[in-house]
C-alpha cells in the first residue's frame, strides 16, 4: 500500500484484480454512495455528529447523506423553514411526518427515531 496514494492493489495469479481505496476517496469518485444501513441502524457518522456537534438526528441524517436543507424540503412539499424548525427542535415529530422525511433522506423511519408496528 502506497503512503502517497493510500491506494492498495490486490493481484489474483499476479495480474491486479481488485483496488482498495480510503472510502473518503471512493466518496469523492461516487459523490452520490453513502452507506445507508438496514433494519434500523445508524452509520457511525451519523451517531458522532449527534454527539460531537449536539446535532438532531434529523439534521445528522441530511449532513451525512450530503443533502441541503432546500433538496430535503423540496421533496417532501414543504419549506426550508418547515425544515429547519424540524432540524432544531427537540420535539418529536408526529408518525405522518417522520414517514415524509424518512422517505425524502432514502432512509426507514426507525433510523431518524420513528417507530412501526
């Protein structure tokens, strides 16, 4: 692996056949891949910006999937204030909404703090 590149090739029967890269790179590469766990799990991302900036799941979920406030918004029918007040407030959002803004981010419900069932 080259300290240079942080780029490691992987040979099969001497000939290269797979490249890994820092998943910082890859993201540069394919801007529009996060990693989106299923069943309800957060990525580590999102659970530290929570932590270390005092971020509402909400607002942790649209940073880390590297959306605006206007793209989020625009997709579920309201505005970027609407948004916003959503993003602030400690209040739990009503079941209709979560779904609307679950739906909007790709994510399930359980992830930005809805429940099913």
């Amino acid at each position: 692996m080259s300290a240079h590149t942080n780029i490691q090739i992987i040979k099969q029967n001497g000939h290269p056949a797979f490249v890994v890269i820092p998943y910082k790179e890859y993201i540069k590469v394919f801007p529009d891949t996060v990693w989106v766990p299923e069943g309800g799990l957060l990525p580590h991302e999102v659970v530290g910006l929570t932590i270390k900036k005092g971020f509402t799941l909400v607002r942790a979920w649209r940073e880390y999937l590297g959306l605006t406030q206007k793209e989020v918004a625009g997709k579920m029918g309201i505005t970027q204030a609407a948004l916003s007040q959503m993003e602030s407030s400690k209040k739990k959002l009503r079941k209709a909404t979560l779904v609307k803004l679950a739906s909007a981010l790709g994510i399930e419900v359980e992830q930005i703090g809805g429940r099913t069932g």
